[in-house]
C-alpha cells in the first residue's frame, strides 16, 4: 500500500493537471489521506475552522473593498496628474509615469492582479498612441503592477504573517523600501528604452514645483489610504485589522462625498465582489490548512530541515534555495496557494538558520510576486495582454527581459537584509527581534 504522504503528493498532482481548482485539489487530497490514514474525518473540519479563524484575516475583506472601491471611484486620473507633473518630462516620460502611478495604486488596492487591470486599461491605449511599442507598454504594465504585492496595503503580506505567526504590520512596513526599489529599477530600464528608441518626452522641460504642488492637491484624498495604513500602525492608533477598516470607510467617504465619482447604486455590486474575493481566500486557506496539518502529522518540515542543514546550515545558501524554490513555484502556481502550502516547510528551515522571519516572509513575498509574471501561469502579464489585446506568445521574449530589473532587486534584498528590515527596526523595533 502506498504511503499516505505518496498519496497526498500523487493525488494533488493529478488533480492540478486534469484542472481541478486548487482549493479543491488541496481539500480533496486531504480528505483522501484522511480516509487512507485512518485518521477521524472531523480533522478535516477542525483544521479548516483554525485555518480560519485568525482575527488578522479580518483585514483581508477591508483591503479588498477599500481597493474595490477607489478603483471604480475613478481616482486614477488624479494620481496620473500628479505623475505625469513629476517625471513626465523625462525622456520616455508616459513609461516612468506608468511606473509612477503603478506605485501609488499599489498604496491603494493591495493586489497585484487587480492592479495590472487598472494600470494596463490606462496605459497600454495611451502608450500606443504615443509610438511605443504595444509589446513595451504591456510588459512594463505588467512588471509595474506586481509591486501591488509588496508596497502596502498587500494582500499576500496579510495571508504570509497569518499562516507563519509573523507580525503583519512588520511586513507591510517591511515592503516599502523593497516596492519603492522595485519601481526605481523599472524607471531605470524604462530609461535605457527610451534612449535606445527615442520614446517622447511628454513635457519639454520640468513642469516646476507649483504642477507638482497642484497634482498633489488633487491626489492626496486617494494617496492618504497608504498614509492611514502606516502611519495608524506605527503609532499604535490601529492595529493591521483596524487600520484596514478605517481604511475602507475612508475610500467610501472620498468616493461618495468627496469626489462623488461613486454612486449608492454601485455599492451593492462592490459588496458583492468583495464578498467572493474574501470567501475564495478562505476556501483556499482553509483548503492549505488541512494540507498543511497532514504534513506537519507525518513531520514533513521536521524532515525538510533536517535533510537540507545536513548539507548546509550557511543562511545565504538557504537564501539562495527559498529564492530558487519560490521562482520556480511562480511559473505554475498562484502566489496565494504557493504561499499557503510552502510556508510551513520553508518557514522553519530558515529559523533553524538564523533568518529574520520579517526578512524571510518579505522576500518570500517578493518572489511570488515575481511568478505573477512568469509563464506559463503568469496571472499579472495574462491580465495585461487580455487587457490591451496582446497576445503572450507575441511579449515572452521581451518580458523576460524586463524581469531582469526585479529580479535583481529580489537579490539585492535577500541578501542585504537592512533593505527590509531598516524602517521596520526604526519605526516599529517592538515588532523586530
């Protein structure tokens, strides 16, 4: 008979590559081992309700509405007015104001697959008209949205320290100098593109401080989200959950009585979204939780770490292994599930080596991030050319290349440590070990 672990493995495969969901997948391998195992089905109830019932999640749901809602309130021309006043009259200024705007947005919503959508949507007709290559003006949309995953509010950072016990207001404020590096190093490549070929220049000349002054004016409403967010958690106003409610009742204020760009009728229909969006990630979770304890019952972490130190226990190769594991995982896994499933086995093989857990769960966080562009899955870069009507054989040459800029910032932050743990220890070191 096989053994129940071969079970697991063998049966979650076949059903991820005859299609079924992986929520399904994991719940329904689990449940087979179960029954193999002999174990008491109410297990699998009972783990699903602990995989659950995390008071941090709470934030999920706020996050997402608040991201809903500022999205369909239409306060992407404002952060484009604030954008294109600050660097659009560089050469190749309508790539940088991509980058630009990407970042704000990525203070907002807090997905990056919400935020290849929004960026591609105004960006890729834009560029277009303006002589860039369509294949250019997808890519960089796309590489631009994946920063929605580290700059905060992040989804997968709230998901990361709820399934590894690491504090998640450490983690968001942990990803703004990685997200801010990540943006700087695409403005950079965006740069080399537009010299080589001779992208326009949006505004002849710096446009001075009194157009940036304006912009910011009519963008601070929207800007203040990731304000509230950081600034309510380092001084100890909210905690993560907290903030992210205040956070959606604030984009509801701006958007209806503020801007008035959104309507009472549309909110049921947010509502609705948000409710589907919270409920998938729970099924997912409570699905990788019982994954998750079947693993930990026949000692698989325990098994992981004590193979992989036998060999080495120097924490940049351990470094080096996550970062391998995790971008391989990117090119046929949702960073979701990825994050749930893996978690428990690559968290305490770098504890046992002395990797900071806020350091560790950023740049796990980064890497997946990363997969949201890598094929074949890809959901960041699929969503672009859905989006702009490009199709993905046509941009895989020229995206590997613009992943480059982000991969080396990924590699930059593994091993420097002090890129993601330098605001964390200054702002909130009660937090930090």
């Amino acid at each position: 008979m096989m053994h129940p672990l071969t079970v697991l493995v063998v049966s979650l495969t076949a059903m991820l590559v005859v299609g079924v969901p992986i929520s399904f997948s994991l719940v329904l391998s689990s449940l087979l081992v179960i029954w193999i195992a002999d174990l008491p089905i109410v297990l699998a109830v009972q783990q699903m309700f602990t995989g659950i019932n995390n008071f941090t999640l709470l934030a999920l749901p706020f996050f997402f509405l608040a991201g809903n809602i500022m999205t369909d309130g239409g306060i992407s021309e404002r952060l484009v007015k604030l954008a294109m006043a600050m660097v659009g009259h560089l050469r190749g200024g309508l790539a940088h104001v991509n980058v630009v705007v990407g970042m704000f947005i990525s203070g907002i919503s807090g997905s990056s697959t919400a935020d290849s959508a929004a960026i591609s949507s105004i960006f890729c007709p834009a560029m277009k008209k303006r002589g860039y290559d369509d294949r250019f003006a997808v890519c960089l949309s796309a590489c631009t949205s994946t920063m929605g995953a580290v700059i905060p509010p992040s989804i997968l950072m709230v998901v990361y320290g709820a399934t590894a016990g690491v504090s998640i207001g450490a983690l968001l404020i942990g990803g703004l100098l990685p997200g801010v590096l990540m943006g700087l190093a695409l403005m950079g490549q965006s740069h080399v593109f537009a010299v080589k070929f001779n992208f326009p220049r949006e505004h002849p000349r710096f446009l001075g401080m009194r157009a940036v002054w304006d912009g910011v004016k009519a963008a601070a409403w929207p800007l203040g989200v990731p304000f509230i967010i950081v600034v309510g958690m380092v001084g100890g106003v909210f905690t993560p959950t907290e903030s992210a409610s205040v956070a959606a009742v604030y984009s509801l204020f701006i958007t209806l009585f503020v801007f008035r760009s959104l309507t009472w009728r549309a909110l049921p229909k947010l509502f609705g979204e948000t409710v589907v969006q919270f409920s998938q990630v729970l099924f997912c979770l409570g699905g990788a939780t019982i994954f998750g304890w079947i693993l930990a019952y026949y000692q698989v972490p325990d098994i992981v770490t004590d193979f992989i130190t036998s060999y080495s226990r120097d924490p940049v190769v351990i470094m080096i292994l996550i970062v391998v594991i995790n971008v391989l995982l990117g090119t046929f896994m949702d960073a979701l599930p990825a994050i749930l499933i893996f978690v428990p086995i690559i968290h305490p093989l770098a504890m046992s080596v002395g990797i900071d857990p806020i350091h560790l769960g950023v740049i796990v966080v980064m890497t997946q991030s990363f997969g949201l562009l890598t094929p074949p899955l890809g959901m960041c870069a699929m969503t672009a050319c859905a989006v702009a009507g490009v199709s993905m054989a046509r941009i895989q040459g020229l995206l590997h290349i613009m992943m480059i800029p982000l991969l080396a910032v990924i590699v930059l932050c593994a091993f420097m440590p002090w890129t993601v743990l330098l605001l964390p220890r200054l702002l909130v070191p009660e937090w930090v070990k």
